[in-house]
C-alpha cells in the first residue's frame, strides 16, 4: 500500500522517514518529494509498505502525529486516474 504523508518538517530526511515506518513493520520504498531549485524536501513524501495491514496501522499511529511543531498527515495514496486506464 503506498501511503502519502503530508506536512513534514523540511528537515525530514529519506532515513527518517523510512525508520519511522519501518517500526510498523516492512517498508517497500520511501521517497521524498524534494525541490528542484533548492534540493530541500517539499514536506512531503511517500511510503510504500508492502502489508497493508502494517500500513493501516501505520496511518493509525502516525497520522496526527506532531514533529517538530508540525503535525503531520498519512493517509493511502490515491491512485493516478490514469495508472489504472485499459488501452
């Protein structure tokens, strides 16, 4: 299940994040959505945990939760409208 969280801090590193999600269980890929201009995170990422029920209760522990001074958001990634499309 691939996992969008919303408002890191832009300190956030790639290892962080992958460490915070991997204490829920095993974790597939992990990026950062980063600023072309300033190479400096955007605040947010993406998560993609194999399990789904490791990442719901990832979302349940994690979203909401505050770091430093923001709080932040996880949810299921929605999926490209055009990803799915039959040719």
């Amino acid at each position: 299940m691939k996992l969008l969280i919303r408002n890191l801090p832009r300190t956030t590193t790639e290892t962080e994040l992958r460490a915070m999600f991997a204490e829920h269980g095993s974790v597939q890929s992990c990026s950062l959505v980063m600023d072309k201009d300033t190479n400096s995170s955007k605040g947010f990422g993406f998560v993609e945990m194999p399990k789904a029920g490791e990442a719901k209760a990832a979302i349940k522990t994690l979203n909401g939760l505050e770091m430093e001074g923001n709080r932040i958001r996880v949810k299921k990634a929605e999926t490209n409208p055009g990803e799915a499309a039959d040719d």
